[in-house]
C-alpha cells in the first residue's frame, strides 16, 4: 500500500553538522531564494500552513532562515534542473520547500521533517532549528524521490533480500523500538543504522541515502549497509541518470 506522509525524527551517527557563520542576519536573503528556485525550478516557502494531521509555524529569526538557505543551496547543487522537473510530471506542481520552526503531529509528534504527496504537491518541510539539517534535508528528499518513483512502478522490489532472514519492519513510528542488527552489533551481523531505520523500508533507505548525499559517508567498513547502499544506487539512477555524480560509493 502506498504512503504518503514520512516523518523524520532524529540524526545521530556517522558526522556532525557543520553551519556557515558567513551570514547576512539583517534580512532574508531573498536573491539566494531566487537564484535556488530559478536554477532547480522548486519553490522555496516560509509560512504558517496547515496539512492533513499536521501543521507546521513559520519561522521568524533570520539568522536561522540565511543559515538554512545556505545549507539548503549546498545539498541542491549536488542535483540539477532536470532532476527537478521530474516532480512535474502527471500534472504535479513541482517540490515545495517549508521551512519552518516547528512541525506538530496530531498525536504530538514533532519531527525535524515531514514529506508529504498531497494534492498534487510534492511537501518537504524542514524544521530548520534541527541538528544536522544538511541530513535531514537528504533524508527528506529522499522520501520524495521514492514518491516520485512509485509514478512509474513499486521501486526497490529487491530491498528485502538485502536484510537478514525472518527480518520484518516495525510499519510504525510508536511501536517499541528495535535495535537488533544495527551499529551496537558485530559488524558482520549489521544491517541498519539505526533503530529508526527499522520503521519502514523507506526510512531505511532514506537513512542511508542521508549519509550518502548530505556527506558521502564511506559506508564499505558495514558490508550489509553498503550492499544496501549499492542497490539503492543502481535502482535511483536507472530512473535519475543525472545523478551519477552524487554517489560516490
């Protein structure tokens, strides 16, 4: 069954977050904006908004918006236009980024991202106070890529093979976690990054792929996390071929 709504609720491995202090923290850096959605064909937003089961508040601090924007512009160049203008297809209206400094769940969640296909819109909203934005953002675009994918077909039919025998995901993001077969374990019996990564097969994926595009994180020294990577790889630019350059595995 398809889902549309992922949640992104914590990043703790592998790097740390770098930020760029080089800011202008007397307005918004409008001309960054433009450049972004002129040069990528997106839309970049900073509203209070309401969607199904969640609602997310504008941010207000500037320093924190520039901040984000410039993380933002440094994850987009490692993509292209024509990427990007897959997300019109099938009469969508491209990717729209939130940014904002709260996003609440009705059951009172509150993760870092949201990633919704709603109404023919493709949603990534960023709580840009989170740690690591820079994963965060990939973890995100990551979601929409497999979105974006299932126009076409289901995507990863082969995922499960590259987990260990009688292994199931949680389907939840409130169940107990699990942390069986990941970094806590011998590396030879390590198949996850995290407890989080046992959610949904998405998130999974969206986890490594973080790691991937936000750092390049030599992921070899985990044999069944860099398969993984590998395979994620090789379906993603079957369907993106200009995007050999971002994998570096």
């Amino acid at each position: 069954m398809k889902k549309i709504i992922f949640l992104t609720i914590m990043f703790f491995y592998f790097t740390s977050n770098t930020l760029n202090d080089n800011l202008n923290i007397n307005q918004v850096n409008q001309e960054l904006i433009t450049d972004m959605e002129n040069t990528y064909n997106i839309k970049i937003n900073n509203a209070s908004k309401e969607f199904p089961n969640f609602k997310i508040t504008k941010d207000n601090n500037v320093y924190q918006i520039n901040n984000a924007l410039q993380i933002i512009s440094k994850i987009l160049s490692k993509f292209n236009k024509e990427f990007f203008n897959t997300f019109y297809k099938y009469n969508y209206n491209g990717l729209n980024i939130y940014l904002t400094n709260n996003i609440v769940s009705e059951d009172q969640i509150t993760p870092s991202g949201l990633s919704l296909d709603y109404q023919k819109n493709y949603i990534l909203a960023l709580n840009i106070n989170a740690s690591s934005l820079e994963k965060v953002f990939c973890h995100e675009l990551m979601h929409h890529i497999e979105f974006n994918m299932q126009k076409e077909s289901e995507p990863f039919p082969l995922w499960n093979t590259y987990n260990p025998p009688n292994f199931y995901y949680n389907y939840s993001y409130t169940k107990d976690y699990i942390f069986n077969y990941t970094l806590n374990d011998p590396q030879k019996n390590i198949y996850f990054i995290d407890y989080y990564a046992h959610t949904y097969p998405e998130e999974d994926r969206a986890r490594i792929f973080e790691n991937i595009c936000a750092y390049q994180t030599n992921l070899s020294y985990y044999p069944h996390i860099y398969q993984k990577a590998l395979y994620l790889q090789k379906e993603i630019l079957n369907i993106y071929p200009s995007l050999s350059s971002l994998f570096k595995l």
